[in-house]
C-alpha cells in the first residue's frame, strides 16, 4: 500500500469512526440494541473515545508497515544542555 493510500485510510476511518457512534443505538456497533429507545450520552461518548484509540492504532501499524517511525527527541538529537 502507497504512503498517500495509507494516508487516505486513516482519514476514512476517522470520519467513520467519529459518525459511527451517533448512528446506530447499538452499544459497540455489534451489541444489543440499547434499553431505552436512545443510546445515552456517555455510552456514545465511550464509544468513541474506545473508536479514537483504535484509528490511533491503525494509523501506527500502517506507519510501521510503511518504515521506521520516526525517531523520537533523546534518540539521535543533541540535548539542549550541549546547545548552549
């Protein structure tokens, strides 16, 4: 897969995983339908919160499928105390 499809999915996913949550009344998209005739806020609330963690885990396996992940400060940057 291209750096810019990988790219694209990411973004599809969000936007569906941001929606999803306010378009069905079933508790986790698969679960039963909800009691009362609405879903309440924090059920929609914790199931996206549960949905933004699994686009941030998909956007990091493409990027590992893709190569390094970028190196993070400390690993090959000079600190700031050798700077001044």
């Amino acid at each position: 897969m291209t750096q810019t499809a990988s790219i694209w999915l990411v973004i599809l996913a969000a936007l569906v995983a941001a929606n999803l949550p306010f378009m069905n009344e079933r508790w986790l998209m698969a679960g039963p339908v909800a009691a009362s005739s609405k879903k309440p806020l924090w059920g929609r609330l914790f199931e996206l919160v549960l949905l933004y963690f699994v686009v941030g885990a998909l956007a990091l396996l493409l990027e590992r499928r893709s190569g390094q992940i970028y190196p993070k400060a400390g690993s090959s940057t000079p600190s700031r105390r050798h700077c001044l």
